[in-house]
C-alpha cells in the first residue's frame, strides 16, 4: 500500500545484490512511496548481482562505488546531486562482509589483517560515507541516514565472529555523527538492528538456519522480514520520524526483550 509518505524525497540506496537483499526491498519500497532513488554497489557486485534488473524496474541510475574509498564516494554523491539536481534527503547504508566468517575462521584464531579489511567494509564505510556527504555538504535539512545492525552488537552469538565488532563500532558512528548531523543540518542518523533474514550475507554466518529459527521463536511476533524493514526504512526516511536520531532501533520482533520463551523450553519444561 503507497501512501506517497517520500513523494519529492531523493535517495541514495547501498547494497542491493539481489532480490534477497534488504537494500533492494528498501529501494522497491522507496520508490513505491514516491522517492527518486540512486542505487549504488560496490563494482564488483555489478558483475555477479543483479542490480540492474532492479534500476530498470524502478528508474533509477546505478552509481558503482567502493565503499571503502573516499574518491569512489566523492565521485558518487557528486553524480547524485547532478542527477537528483539538488540534494539529498535520505542514505541507506546495507553493506556489511566479514572475511574471517567467509574464510570459516574461528573466532579464537582470527587473522587481524582481515579483521581490519572487515571493519572497513561494514562499518568505517559508515563514517567515510557521512564525512563525505559533509564535505560536499550534500544533505538536505531534515534528512535521514539509517544504517544496518543486529543484536550482537550488544548480546554475543559466537558464530556472528568479528561481525559482532563491526556492528558494535557502526552503531557508535551513529551516534557520535548524529550529534555534528543534528547540529549541523538537522539530519538525523540511526541504526536499525533487524532480525536474521535470508539473504546472501545472512546465509553466510555458520549455523545461520539455527539462529535464524530460534529468533523466530523467541521473538512474541516472529522475525521482521526484509519486506518489513523496507516498511521501517520509508517510515525513518518520511517527515513521520523527524525527531528521532542517534538511536540503535531494534526491529526484532519483540527478540531484544525477551528472557525466556517457553515456546523454546521443549524439553526442559517440568509442566
Ligand atoms: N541478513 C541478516 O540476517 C541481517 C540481519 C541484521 C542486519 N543485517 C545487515 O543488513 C545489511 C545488508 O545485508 P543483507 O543481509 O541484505 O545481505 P546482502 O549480501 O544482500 O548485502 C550486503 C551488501 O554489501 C555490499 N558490499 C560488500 N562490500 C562492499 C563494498 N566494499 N562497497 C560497497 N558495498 C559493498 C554487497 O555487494 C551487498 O550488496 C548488512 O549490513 C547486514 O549486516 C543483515
């Protein structure tokens, strides 16, 4: 159902791969709502996702960046402006890759090196993408950044790894940016902590159909899928969510409050 809650709005959307992707239901849903979106990747997922399928599907251009270079995102923001003619109202970040998870590393035998290559992807892209839209100054008073997080910034899921680190240290850039953002300009800027959800990245942690059916238990309303996180996006990215900033928003399903679920106890339950 549209509601044209982004009718006028113009956005930046990182990381649609494929139809799986939480980037790309935002982007569909964006658009739906009346947005003009960019969508962006990093070059080397043009050649393996199926990011243009979704352009077409809703006009809009693809911009390639490597999130972890400032001269690719100069040169991004740079044509978004020209595109949109004007700047910008809203930016997804929905990038996140751990290369000792891909490698099957345990976490007591991490290689460092990676590590860092890890936290540059999924979480100091967070900052270099803020820093750069500040010093074009390419944000529109009253915009929105959102960026993706999960529980284990806060809670340990020892098979997430040093992915736990990376949403530990995106969720601060949140909120340390939020203050300049806020000060600034009046954006805002938060994380959104979604449940497991089946896509490319998701299916990569080890044992994720595990984790992925225990938080569906656990959760009273059950896992918040992507199609529900795109309904959350357009809500943070709409004039409905304009005082809300520097906060990690949990969209769980209830999982972040909860103990003990006796749906879980099988078992163990004496009654
Ligand atoms: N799937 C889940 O269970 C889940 C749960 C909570 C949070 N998240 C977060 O949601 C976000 C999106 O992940 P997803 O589950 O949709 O998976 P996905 O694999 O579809 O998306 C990850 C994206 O990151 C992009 N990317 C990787 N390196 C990049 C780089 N250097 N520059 C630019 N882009 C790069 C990939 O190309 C891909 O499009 C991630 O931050 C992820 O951690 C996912």
């Amino acid at each position: 159902m549209a509601n044209n809650l982004l009718k006028g709005k113009k956005g930046v959307i990182f990381g649609a791969l494929d139809e799986q992707s939480i980037a790309w239901k935002v982007a569909e849903r964006c658009h739906e709502e009346g947005a003009q979106i960019v969508l962006t990747n990093a070059p080397v997922a043009m050649r393996f996702g199926k990011i243009n399928e979704l352009a077409e599907k809703i006009g809009a251009p693809v911009i390639p960046a490597d999130a972890t270079k400032n001269e690719d995102l100069e040169a991004l923001f740079s044509q978004a402006q020209e595109h949109f003619g004007g700047g910008i109202d809203f930016v997804l970040h929905s990038i996140g890759m751990s290369l000792n998870v891909r490698k099957k590393k345990e976490y007591t035998d991490l290689n460092h090196e990676w590590m860092k290559t890890t936290f540059d992807i999924s979480a100091i892209s967070f900052h270099r993408i803020m820093q750069t839209l500040w010093k074009l100054d390419a944000m529109n008073e009253w915009g929105s950044i959102a960026a993706l997080s999960y529980i284990a910034a806060q809670r340990v899921f020892p098979d997430y790894s040093e992915m736990a680190e990376s949403k530990a240290l995106l969720e601060s850039f949140a909120r340390s940016f939020g203050y300049h953002w806020g000060t600034r300009k009046k954006v805002r800027v938060n994380t959104i902590s979604q449940s497991p959800t089946m896509t490319t990245a998701g299916s990569g942690v080890k044992g994720f159909m595990d984790f992925f059916n225990y938080a569906d238990k656990m959760s009273p309303l059950g896992n918040a899928t992507a199609e529900d996180c795109a309904n959350y996006c357009v809500f943070l990215f709409s004039d409905l969510s304009r005082m809300i900033t520097m906060q990690n928003l949990f969209h769980d399903g209830g999982f972040s409050s909860m103990g003990i679920n006796p749906a879980l106890m099988g078992d163990q339950s004496e009654g």
